[in-house]
C-alpha cells in the first residue's frame, strides 16, 4: 500500500510539474515580456531610420510588414531597406496592444485590413512580410483575403512544432511540449498562460500564394518537416546556418535582401 501511495504521489507530483512547464512554455509564446534587443540585432530603430526614400502614397507594389511575439515593429524595419530599394510602399502593422499580439484573431483582422485597403488604393501588387508569428498571422490574412506573395522571416509554420523545438533546446520532457501544446489551444486552460482565450490559427494557412521563407538551420521554433511540407507547395525556402531565431538578415544582409530581390522579381 505504501508503494501505491509513493507512486500516486510521484504521478502527481510529476503530472502537476508538467502543467506547470507547459504552461510556462506556452505563455513565453502566447505572451512573452516584451523584450529590446541590442541596437546591433535591430540594426535600425525607427522606420526613419532606414536607408532608402518611402514612395507617396501607395506604390504600384505595398508590402505590409507583421512583427512576431517579444520586439514589436522594430523588429521589422531591417526588412525595409530591400523593399524601398525596388520602389514599394511599406507599411508596419502593431499589434503589441493585443492580448495575444501577432497570434491574435484581431491581428489577422488587421493585417487583411491593409492588404485590403491597399489594393483599394490602387497598389497591383500587395506583399505581406511577416517575422515568426507575424508571418502566421500573414499567412492567416492571406488566406482570407488575395495577395499576391508572402515573405516569412523565421516563420512560426506549425505552433506544436515550435512548442517542441523550445521544449527540446530547454531539455524538458518531450510530454511538456504537449502540455503547452494543449494550453496553447485548448479555452479555458489557455489562462494558465495568462492569457484570455486559446489560439485559433496554429498552422500555416495560405496555400497557393507564391511564398518566401527565409530561416536558419540553426533555429529549434522552424522544424525541416515543416519546411519540407511548404517546399513541396511550391514555397522558395532560403536557408541560412548560424542565426538565432529572427536574425537570419544579422548572419547575410546581402544575401538576405538578395533572395528577397530574387523573390520579387518573380512577381513582376
């Protein structure tokens, strides 16, 4: 009887461990604090910043720009340069002040919204260029409304997958991704994440849209299955080697902006 109650109580213990973890591992993605990155990955601090002159008005093409879970819209403005460079108009949707930021339902609603407004304004060509779960979210609007390309940076394609990749780097137990996979997605449990309501979208959506997807090798959130998947739907995958997540432009600028450049003129 006393060997039942030990293992009861280790079961417990363990169990309640692993929410617990899992709960920690989703609020980093559902809610991260806010985090500023040195000047040196950020490259440019304000969009004024940034080399290049910004059209009037709308441009022929308009690339709409999503920021991920922790920076903000700083972390998008070393995508800019490029972009100016080939005469588009550009512009950076913010949605810090979102329960679930770039993974909200709102932010989707947002990034449509200016896909849409721009193509209103008379803009032929509408890219969404988004960053981890900007991209997500970019995929998501795309789905909803025409673009006609997808930039993702460091693209957040399959949530589990990225709770798995965190939880591995963490060497956690592989049930903890599960966990937080469940926390994530489930309503109700996603207040253990400190947040109001569970994720709605979880995988990329857009199908068909032509699509860059540019990530690192080195990065545990971007799972080669998941890349696999997107190349065999035609998607162009840029790879490269050192760069932590998001900082694949630090590791090549050249030849960052250069697939981009590549990419666009395919759009022509």
């Amino acid at each position: 009887m006393q060997l039942i109650r030990t293992a009861v109580t280790g079961t417990a213990i363990a169990t309640a461990g692993s929410v617990a973890l899992g709960a920690a591992a989703a609020r980093r993605l559902l809610r991260p604090a806010p985090v500023t990155p040195p000047e040196s990955e950020l490259v440019y601090t304000t969009e004024q910043d940034v080399p290049g002159t910004e059209p009037d008005g709308i441009a022929r093409t308009h690339v709409v720009h999503v920021h991920g879970q922790s920076i903000g819209p700083q972390q998008v403005l070393r995508g800019l340069r490029v972009w100016r460079s080939l005469g588009a108009s550009n512009q950076v949707v913010d949605t810090t002040d979102l329960p679930l930021r770039s993974l909200d339902p709102a932010a989707v609603d947002r990034v449509a919204a200016a896909a849409h407004a721009a193509r209103a304004r008379g803009a032929e060509r509408v890219v969404l260029q988004g960053w981890s779960a900007g991209a997500l979210a970019a995929s998501a609007a795309a789905a909803r409304t025409p673009v006609d390309a997808i930039v993702g940076v460091a693209p957040l394609l399959d949530v589990r997958s990225a709770l798995r990749g965190a939880v591995t780097t963490a060497r956690f137990p592989a049930a903890v991704a599960v966990v937080a996979g469940r926390v994530a997605t489930t309503p109700g449990l996603s207040r253990l994440a400190g947040v109001p309501y569970p994720l709605t979208v979880t995988r990329w959506q857009a199908e068909g849209t032509p699509t860059l997807l540019l990530h690192s090798t080195a990065d545990p959130l971007v799972a080669e299955p998941d890349l696999a998947a997107q190349r065999a739907r035609g998607a162009r995958v840029v790879a490269f080697e050192h760069a932590r997540h998001t900082l694949e432009w630090n590791e090549d600028p050249e030849r960052w902006e250069a697939a981009v450049r590549d990419f666009a003129a395919t759009l022509a």
